[in-house]
C-alpha cells in the first residue's frame, strides 16, 4: 500500500471512531448540549412568571392574552416546517449556533414592549427560533446518548427544567423588587448570549444518520415505509397531547393563584416554579427509572402522576394544596418529552423528520391552546382552575390511548426505552 494510501486510511479509521465511541471531544460535546438546553429553560421561565404584568402593561385582557399566545405560536409552526431542511442544509451544530443566538435576541423585544403589536412580534421569533435549537440540540443529545454506556437524555431535559426553575425564581423575585420588566429581560439576555460563546465550539461538527435497512422485497420496502409514515404521524398527536399538558400547567399556573386564589405581591410566580422544580426532579431521576423499568411503563406512570396533580392543582380551592399539585403533575410530566424526543432522532430518513413532526404536533397545541383556555377563563361560569382541568385532563387520556396504539404496532417509531 503506497503512504498517501495508507494516511486516507488512517484519517478514515480515526474520523470513523470519533463517530462511534465516547471520549473526551464527545464528553466537551455533552456539556455544550447540557448548556443550551439550561438556556432554553432559561429563556421561557424569565417572561412566563410575569405574564399577569406584561398583560396589564401591554392593556389587554385574559382573552386577548391567550389570543396573543395563540397567534405567536404560529412561529413554532413555521419552524418546524424549516427544522428539517435546515439540519440537512446546515448540519445541526449550526442551526442549534444560530437558531440559540436568536432566540435569546428576542427576550428583549418582549421586555421593551408596551403594545400588543411588538409583543405579538417578539413572541412569533421566540417559538420559531426555539424550534430550530431545540430540534438540533435534541438531535445532538440523542446521539451522544447513544454512544455513553448509560442515557442521558432525560438529564438533559432535566437542566431545561432547571434553567425553568433558575429563571422562573429569578424572575419571581426580581418581579417583587419592582424591577422593570425590560432591564429584566435584557440583562438576562446579555447573559445567555455570552454562554453561547462556550456552548458553539464544543458541539458535534458533523451528523451521522444511520442508513436504514435494505429490504428482501419491495413488499416489505412498502410495509416497513408505511409503518413509519404511522408511527411519525403518532408521534405528531403526541406531541400534540403532552405539550397541551405541559403548556396550560406552566402557562396558566401563575394566574390560577393570581386570579382564582388572590395571591399578590409578586408571589403567584410560585405556581409555575412549582410546576418547573417538579419538571426538574422527574427528569433527574428519569434514566434511572427507564433503565430499572423502561421506556414504556415509566411513560404510562408519567401520565398517571400527572393526572393526579393536575386535578389537585386546578380543582382544589387551596394555595398550598394546588402548589403541590402543580409541583406532581410536573413530576408526571416531565418524564413525557425526554422519551420522545429521543425516539423522534432515531426516526429514519431526513435528519430532522421525526423531531419535525413531533415538534409540529407540539407547535399545534401552542397555537391552539391558549385561546382555548384564555376564551374558556374569559366566561363568567368558569374559573382559569376549571378551564385548565377541562384542557388537560382529556390531553392525558388521548395521550395514554395513542401511546399504547404506539406500543402495540411494534414499529421503527414507538414509545419505549433507548436501551
């Protein structure tokens, strides 16, 4: 073999296990995803607590509000038409670069607005912007997941909660002080945009598919092809269910205790911190509960929990009865996404297909979602508890009927453990 060969083959060999094994460059690799999940839990938690004064500073009412919410979901739905072509354009490394330095940019447009109009365009950014990175960091994470000896996908999920958590308490406390919401929402930009210096430079530069398996004949081609169009559009109503759950719980938490409950002074806050520090301890604890159970029955348990909380959150006239609600449904809810997510990356085809259509499902439910329960609050029969639990808790029934139709069909996209 002639040295110039003999070097390719190297360089070949080399490139092959930098894709295949875990060492220190996988590891830097690890703690620029953990990073920028935290920053995008950091980002929804610093407006989301101050949704009753942004509402009030911006004139509107609680219909409006969920109207305008409604709207700027439309944002999500475009990204996650663009996330696709955009990992196979881009490769993910960038998108997740650009699509995290964008959205931290557009905190201070929420911050600085006084009418509908900039609010509105500001929150379209934010859901367009967080698509592409949180599909690209989730297509990152999966596949370091799978290359470590144990998952961690729901430990990455759990440092978005996290950041929920750290922005959410700030954003409650900084409220309390009377601090401006603008100097607020700027200053914690300037700050995630420098973490963004550390995140870029560790990422996985390239995007490794794996090729799908080649078919003894164009029958089972067909079979296997119509078994993963059914399991994407599953993982779409999924994604649909569990984001209703998710969004309404933390969305709406701070005016169930503001509105329903009259809790004042800046504390209503609480409701979603709640929510998001038992976000924080179900994805903590998640791997350890898909490696002792698996995937599927630590799922079906999610949805259980999660029900229970809900019902004592929204349905019991007590502060701190609906605070440990809110803190148990996120416990149960937290578990839901991780799981996901992971199985939308593996989805064969077009890098980003899987996580597109999951996360079209989830952007649905956004653009939906808060006017339905901003109209429902808005009537003078029922409270924002009432309006929450009627969303909900049939959210979680069609997502535990769904999730079992995706267990029994046995195909390529499913719910269950990574390992």
């Amino acid at each position: 073999m002639a040295p110039a060969e003999r070097e390719s083959e190297l360089r070949m060999t080399d490139a092959g296990r930098d894709e295949t094994t875990y060492g220190p460059r996988q590891r830097r690799a690890l703690q620029s995803v953990a990073a920028q999940f935290f920053v995008n839990g950091v980002v929804f938690a610093s407006f989301v607590p101050r949704l009753p004064e942004i509402r009030d500073r911006i004139d509107v009412d609680v219909g409006t509000l969920g109207l305008l919410l409604t709207v700027g979901g439309t944002g999500g739905l475009v990204g996650s038409a663009l996330c696709g072509p955009a990992v196979s354009r881009f490769g993910s490394r960038a998108t997740m670069v650009g699509g995290g330095l964008a959205l931290v940019a557009t905190l201070p447009v929420i911050g600085f607005a006084t009418v509908p109009a900039v609010f509105l365009f500001g929150l379209v950014g934010l859901h367009l912007f967080d698509v592409l990175t949180d599909v690209a960091m989730n297509i990152q994470g999966s596949r370091l997941s799978a290359l470590r000896p144990a998952p961690v996908m729901q430990r990455l999920h759990g440092l978005w909660s996290v950041g929920a958590v750290v922005g959410g308490l700030a954003a409650t406390q900084i409220a309390a002080a009377g601090v401006s919401l603008s100097i607020h929402l700027f200053g914690v930009a300037v700050i995630l945009i420098i973490t963004m210096a550390f995140v870029a430079p560790g990422l996985l530069p390239t995007d490794v598919t794996p090729a799908p398996r080649a078919s003894a004949t164009s029958e089972s081609a067909s079979g296997q092809r119509t078994s993963w169009d059914r399991g994407l559009l599953l993982l779409a109503v999924m994604g649909a269910a569990a984001m209703t759950m998710e969004l309404v719980a933390s969305d709406w938490a701070s005016f169930r205790l503001a509105d329903d409950l009259e809790v004042g002074g800046g504390r209503a806050g609480f409701g979603f911190v709640a929510f998001a520090s038992g976000m924080v301890l179900g994805r903590l604890g998640g791997d350890a509960v898909v490696s002792r159970l698996g995937g599927a029955r630590m799922f079906r348990y999610g949805i259980v929990l999660a029900v229970a909380g809900l019902v004592w959150a929204t349905l019991v006239p007590a502060v701190a009865v609906s605070l440990l609600g809110f803190f148990v449904a996120g416990t149960g809810i937290a578990v839901l996404f991780p799981q996901l997510y992971d199985e939308a990356a593996k989805a064969p085809g077009r890098p980003g297909a899987g996580l597109g259509m999951l996360t079209g499902g989830q952007r649905l439910a956004v653009l939906v979602m808060p006017a339905v329960v901003g109209s429902l609050a808005n009537t003078a029969a029922l409270s924002i508890g009432e309006a929450m639990a009627i969303v909900t808790l049939p959210s979680a029934i069609v997502l535990l009927a769904v999730h079992r139709a995706a267990s029994a069909a046995r195909g390529p996209i499913r719910v269950r453990s990574s390992r």
